[in-house]
C-alpha cells in the first residue's frame, strides 16, 4: 500500500502530481478523499511518549474520578513501551515499562471479597505469536499503576498470532469481573471473561467472531451489550453479546456516506445521562473523526481537531471519549485522540473537550 501525506487534500478535477499518476498507472491506488469536517480545537496535550522518532504513542482509555473530576485520570500506551498514567493538565503521573502494550482500556471492578478496583487492561503484543492481555491495577488516588501479570489465554496449540486492539465491557454471567475482547491483527476478535483465581486476575477464553481483513479498533456500549469493531479497510462492526454466538452485522462503511476514510482506527462511545448517544470513529485516512447515533445508527458529522493553541491531530489511531463532569475545562466529557505528528517532539494525545465537539456539532 503507497502511503500518500494525509495533509494532501483532492477536490474534484483536482490536479494529480505526477507521482501518484505514475504510482496509479502501476498500482491503482487511488488517491483517498478529504471529506468536510468542522474544527474543534484541543484544550490541552499530554507530554510526548518516550519513544521518539517512531510511531509509538497508540491508545489512551479514561478514568473519570467522580469525587473530584477534575483530578481525573488518563491512561494510554505507547506501544513500544509501556503504559503511562496522565493528568488532565497532561502531566506524566505514572509510567510502566510493561513491553508492547497496543490498546488499553479500563473499568471499575468489584471483587469477591466486595472490595473495589479500577481494572486496566492491554493488548500484550511483545510476543508477536503469542497475544497476551496484560493486567494493572490504578490508584485513583496516587495516580500509580501496579502490575497484575501478563497472561495468554487462547488455547494450546493454536496458531501464532499477534495481539492489536482491546476492550471490556461489563460481565455477562455470575462469577466474573468483566469480558475482555482482544483483536487479533488478522480480524479475529477473541472474547475473553476475567475472573478471580488463586489469588490473581486471569483471562478464560470463551468465544471468537472473525472479520476478514486487520482489525484493531474496538469498544463495548453496556447500554447494549454491543461490541463494535473497526476493521480498517472495510467498515464498523456490530456484534449482539447477549447472543449464544458472535456474529457481525455491518453498521457502517468506508466511504463518504458514512464518513470514514479508511483506515478506521479507534472507536469510543459517548453516553449521556438520559440515554442518548453516539459512536465515535477515527477516520484516519483523512484525519477526522466521525460520529453515529446509537440510537439509529445513522452517521450524524464529523469534526477534526483544529485550531486553538495547540497543533491538531494527523494519522489518529486510538480514541476515548467519556461523558460527565471533568472540571471545569471539560464540564460535559473528555475526549483524547492519539496524535500521529507532535513534531518537533514525540507523538502524544489530545485533550478536548465533550460540550465543543457537541456545539460545533450541533447536537442536541
Ligand atoms: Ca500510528
Ligand atoms: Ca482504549
Ligand atoms: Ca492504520
Ligand atoms: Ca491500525
Ligand atoms: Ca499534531
Ligand atoms: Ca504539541
């Protein structure tokens, strides 16, 4: 696949350089579109990752600290790395050199003994045959992160296979914390539930659905017992969990229709407290992000992130977004876009707020 600068904008009747005509004459890669999009621009920024000069920053997930929200906590990976812990003023809290940490996602737990836990999880990629989920513990309090272990979970003897996307949702049955979903980078998506055993936090292995080509992103809607995932070159995916067996429906497309330019990346789901709500997609082939209503799966806009102090996002690939109160800079809900270009410093996430995107939206 020819990589074309996404900056690169093609109206129609536009001029092709010459070397994109040649690479089309050989190749047929078309140039992608740059669809409309109004600009939201970031509030603030996290520091760089520690990888530079790479493509290391990946996927962040929110913890929002109900008590004092503007104290609320931002986890994200950098993929070749480990997994840091941010503050909303995107001050480094926290970091774990815990390997190739892909995507990360966490939720509130409670354990057998009815004590809590804010449960963080990862897709453990340092073994490129073996995919692994990797476990941490987060302290709202001091923002630290301790290690559960790093465990694999599909069953013996199966062929290699690399760990990409990741996500939770809340548990299905009696007896377990929550379920994990690991997307393998072959379109696998494996369904695993954490339960406690001897003392540990451990992944069982329950189900798998496969698509047809690399997927990555993923998220659950409890509302629903909904996963969707995005396979990059193709669409959105819906899989009904309540169901015997997971079975994907197409929910949206690649193309203007909907929105997406492929590749779609990371997907996040914004709830608000009277039960509407919207999934929000990386369109990362032109640099945007588009949202669906939950509620009718139509495709509702799409914004990038632009303007303001701080530089936009390119080449997103990870994506949270999380409604209620954050302080008083992200009074409605945070949303965090990984940032492909921070040049001249290394990769890092956006830091917007919910109630700008919504205006510049226009909804509700
Ligand atoms: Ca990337
Ligand atoms: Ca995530
Ligand atoms: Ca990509
Ligand atoms: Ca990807
Ligand atoms: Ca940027
Ligand atoms: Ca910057």
């Amino acid at each position: 696949m020819i990589a074309i600068h996404p900056i690169i904008k093609y109206g129609p009747g536009a001029l092709l350089p010459a070397f994109l005509l040649a690479g089309c004459a050989t190749t047929s890669v078309m140039p992608k579109p740059y669809l409309p999009a109004v600009d939201v621009p970031a509030l603030a920024e996290t520091d760089p990752v520690g990888t530079g000069h790479a493509d290391a920053a990946d996927d962040p997930a929110i913890w929002r600290n109900a008590a004092d929200p503007a104290a609320s906590l931002i986890v994200a990976t950098d993929k070749k790395a480990g997994l840091y812990v941010y503050g909303l003023d995107g001050k480094v809290r926290d970091f774990v050199a815990a390997g190739a940490l892909n995507n990360t996602d966490l939720r509130t737990v409670r354990l057998a003994d009815g004590s809590s836990r804010i449960l963080v999880g990862a897709s453990d990629r340092t073994d490129k045959a073996e995919p692994r989920i990797a476990l941490f513990s987060l302290n709202g309090s001091t923002a630290k992160l301790t290690e559960l272990g790093t465990e694999p979970f599909l069953p013996a003897g199966h062929a290699p296979a690399e760990a990409y996307g990741f996500c939770m949702g809340a548990p299905l049955a009696a007896g377990e914390l929550a379920r994990a979903y690991v997307v393998l980078k072959d379109g696998t998506v494996t369904e695993s539930r954490l339960v406690e055993r001897g003392g540990a936090i451990v992944p069982e292995h329950l189900r798998d659905v496969k698509f047809a080509t690399q997927s990555e992103g993923c998220v659950v809607d409890d509302a629903t017992h909904t996963l969707y995932v995005a396979e990059e070159d193709a669409g959105i995916w819906r899989v009904a969990l309540a169901a015997p067996a997971l079975a994907g429906e197409a929910f949206a497309r690649v193309g203007a229709a909907d929105g997406l330019v492929d590749d779609i990346e990371g997907l996040g789901i914004a709830r608000e407290a009277d039960g509407r709500g919207w999934l929000v997609a990386s369109s990362q082939g032109d640099n945007a992000y588009a949202l669906f209503d939950l509620g009718t799966g139509a495709f509702t806009g799409r914004f990038r992130i632009h303007g303001g102090a701080i530089d936009g996002t390119s080449d997103t690939d990870g994506i949270e977004v999380v409604l209620g109160d954050f302080g008083p800079e992200f009074p409605e809900g945070l949303f965090v876009a990984q940032d492909g270009d921070n040049a001249p410093q290394a990769q890092n996430f956006k830091l917007l707020s919910w109630r700008a995107i919504r205006e510049a939206l226009g909804i509700r």
